[in-house]
C-alpha cells in the first residue's frame, strides 16, 4: 500500500488542441484549459485517496486557488498536465498542477498555466461522509509545514467568500453602453450523465468551462475585441451540484483597469427530481480578462460606468487588483536579482 501511495503521488497526461477547444481567434478557451487542469486534479487525488485499503472514495473538488494564464495556447498545439500532490490533511488533498504548452513541428514548449486545487474524498457508499486522507511523505520538514500553512489560509478565505455570497444578479431593461447590466449575462444548462462523477454529481471541470463560456461573453460585451483569460481568482464549491439539476450560471463585470476586467461569476443550482431542497448558490468565483487587438496585443478596456451599490463593487475589485499586482512584483523580485 505504501508503495502504491508512492506512484500515485504524480500524474502527466497530454492532448492535442483542436479547433473546437478554441475561439475564433485560434486561442483555446480558458475553461478548456481549466477542465483539463481539474481532470488531473481528480485523477491523482482520487487514486491516492484509495491507495490504502478501505472504504472507496472519489476526490471532488472544493476549491482551486488563484490560476494565471501565462501565455495563450493555439489551436495544434499540445497540452502537457503535470499533477502532483504537494499536502494532506487529515480530510484534505492539495495538488499543484503545471500545464506546459507544446508546439509539434518545431518542439518550442512554454509554460501556461499554474494552478493549485484542494479536494475532499467523499465514500462511494454515502456521499455526505468524507473519509480521512492518507498521509504522503515529506523530503522535508519545512515543506509540510509551509502545507499547512496553506491549507489554514485557504479554510479562512473559504468562509469569507461564503459570509458575502448571498448576492443576486438581477436582470437590468434597457442598460446604457459600458454599465453592468449592458455585458452582465447568464446562461442555463441541464446538468446530465455525461456532466457527471460516479456520484451523480458534476465534475468541477464542467462547471469551471462553463463559468468560463459566461465570463467571456460578459468581457467580449463589454470591450466588442477579441478577448483571452488572463487569471481567475479563487474558484470555491460551497456545495454539490447532482445529475437532474438545472443551474444557471450569471456574470457581471465588477472592474475594469485600464487593459484588463475583473467579472464575477455565480452559479446557482435549481434541484427539479426528487428534491425538496430550494435553489442554492453552488459556485461563485471571479474572473480576469483582457482585451486584444487583430494582431494579438493588448488593447485599452472601455472604462466602467457603476451606479451608488456598483461602485462599492469596483473598489473592491480594484482592492484585488492592486493585492494581485503587489504579489507579482513580489514574486518577481527574486528572479530579477539572480
């Protein structure tokens, strides 16, 4: 078992992008990305949460933190996945997963994506009964240690996100150019089989995708140009979605600097079959986009027009802005002084 708990510890898998991964501009969808990220999440997560013997599990996911998009993937290329477990707790599983993109006729590869996902194994037999994770191994002390600190942050920053998440994006008659309810937009889908995990329940790659689909429409409404994602700030599963549900995912544009938008995206579940549970907000999570010209480059965003209660919204949209910006050039001063 010790053995086995060791092999399961990483994970590559790789595919080819086709056009129907992409926008019509060639670059592949963020939420394509995002679904392969989850997938490998799922993947390694679930086999070392059933690499000792005892009662089967599959991992769902709970939260993936902060995701940037390094630099765009085409249509030709292919997708490297790299996942591997980085800490457990005692009823928790942290995986990093790097994704490489790689171009087949020269052999270029750059790096795209980084992203960090936390999963909970729920028993094959109740799926409200979460089951205790394995423990893996540390090379270091330090390492295990900078885990938990991790997985503290991210437990309070998941309670802070539920505490303001009873918002309700209301549909507006009439909005002028440039407002919130000119680019805010929704979308409904039916949740079936093929949605699903061995639970019945969606796959969180499934829902990101199609966060993704609604907060690019709000971007693309929004600035009229070609538009990519560029980050997504922390996605948090407050709680499950099952197979027969009808959920409507709603985006609403929050902030604009000068070449990138932040949109707020919810997604509310509306359980039809055999259930007397009312809707509930299921997701919630914001995106990042950024407009680009014909050629590529990044373009100016038209500058948002807020109301009294939108105003509040955009200051604390420019709050996450300025923390983000402030952690880059943290992140980069180490690489600027070698």
């Amino acid at each position: 078992a010790e053995d086995r708990a060791n092999i399961t510890s990483f994970l590559i898998h790789c595919r080819i992008m086709r056009p129907d991964d992409a926008n019509i501009a060639g670059n592949v969808h963020g939420g394509t990305i995002l679904k392969m990220i989850e997938e490998a999440g799922a993947i390694i997560s679930t086999r070392h949460c059933n690499s000792q013997s005892g009662e089967h599990c599959v991992a769902a996911l709970a939260r993936v933190e902060r995701t940037d998009f390094l630099s765009p993937m085409c249509i030709g290329e292919v997708a490297h996945v790299s996942a591997e477990i980085t800490y457990t707790s005692k009823h928790s599983v942290e995986v990093q997963v790097n994704v490489l993109s790689e171009n087949i006729l020269t052999g270029a590869k750059r790096v795209t994506n980084r992203a960090t996902l936390w999963y909970v194994p729920l028993s094959l037999k109740n799926v409200d009964k979460v089951l205790e994770v394995p423990p893996i191994q540390y090379a270091w002390k330090e390492l295990e240690e900078d885990g938990k600190k991790r997985y503290e942050e991210q437990k309070l920053e998941r309670l802070v996100t539920k505490q303001r998440n009873g918002d309700i994006i209301f549909p507006v008659f009439n909005p002028e150019p440039y407002t919130v309810g000119y680019s805010q937009s929704s979308l409904i889908h039916l949740v079936g089989p093929s949605d699903c995990t061995l639970h019945g329940f969606v796959h969180g790659g499934v829902t990101m995708k199609l966060m993704d689909e609604v907060a690019g429409i709000v971007a693309a409404r929004h600035c009229k140009t070609n538009i990519v994602t560029a980050s997504v700030d922390a996605i948090n599963f407050h709680e499950k979605i099952k197979k027969g549900c009808v959920i409507t995912i709603s985006g609403r544009m929050t902030f604009t600097s000068n070449k990138s938008m932040e949109i707020e995206v919810f997604v509310d579940a509306d359980p039809f079959v055999d259930e007397p549970k009312e809707r509930y907000r299921a997701v919630s999570a914001f995106f990042t986009y950024v407009s680009l010209s014909k050629e590529g480059k990044p373009v100016p965003v038209p500058q948002l027009v807020e109301t009294e209660d939108e105003k509040r919204r955009f200051e604390d949209g420019k709050g996450r802005y300025l923390q983000t910006k402030a952690k880059r050039q943290v992140q980069m001063q180490p690489l600027t002084q070698q």
